[in-house]
C-alpha cells in the first residue's frame, strides 16, 4: 500500500484528520469503504483514502461510537527510509463537549515510535499575538 509521507515538509493532513475529518471533504481527497475489522475487540469501519498527493492511507472507525480508533500509512523516517505506521487512538473523553483521544500510540514497523497521554484539551476563542511573538 502506497501512503503519505510524514516528514519535516509532508502533508500535515495525516495528523490533522485524526483531530477533525473536515479535510476529508476537501478538494483532492477520494474517499471509499474498505470493509470491517475488530480493533481491540470491537468491531471498526475502515476507509481507505487517497489524498491530494495521491497517496494512500487507512482510518478505522469504532463502529458503535464512530470515533477514529487507527491509522495505518506508509511514512518517510528521518534517513528518508520507509515504514509502514500504525496509529492509535484510545480513552476519549468530552472536553468540554469535544471528545478527544487522550491515549495515542504510533508504532513503525511494529515497534513502539511515539507515545502520547493528553490530560487537558481547551479550545479558545482567540489566542494573543504575543503567544507567537519572536522572543527579545
């Protein structure tokens, strides 16, 4: 399976879309079912989607909840080598009325890459400039 990359210049959308599935919808993106599978037992939904770049990649959805439980694509490590890389996602909870992983693993080549615990979640309304001013 061909997929995007994820390096330092690659589509942000892979990191993006497990956040909110809006860029799904969007220009270039080709979306179909793939089928069903058990994901820790409980039975997901995947599509496989093609993005602008042409690349494939795979998101399972819980079935019950619809939530995105994994993400399976092909992407670039720093030596520009390739790997397949599984993501998942686990223990949501409502941050103030947005369900958010707060558990996400990403394995490569079936070995541990990147583990991540969320503890707090907020959307803002509008964030000061000065949180993006160059530093004096």
């Amino acid at each position: 399976m061909r997929t995007p990359s994820l390096t330092r210049s690659a589509p942000f959308y892979l990191q993006l879309i497990a956040v909110t599935l809006v860029p799904l919808k969007g220009k270039g993106f080709k979306v179909e079912a793939a089928g069903e599978e058990k994901i820790n037992d409980k039975p997901a939904v995947i599509l496989k989607v093609t993005g602008p770049d042409g690349k494939d990649f795979k998101l399972y959805f819980d079935k019950e909840g619809g939530q995105p439980v994994k993400m399976v694509a092909t992407v670039k490590g720093f030596q520009g080598e390739d790997f397949v890389q599984e993501t998942t996602y686990a223990g949501y909870r409502d941050f103030g009325g947005i369900k958010k992983a707060t558990k996400v693993e990403s394995r490569r080549d079936g070995k541990k890459f990147l583990e991540q615990e969320i503890t707090d979640f907020k959307v803002v309304d509008k964030v000061d400039p000065e949180a993006f001013a160059e530093p004096k």
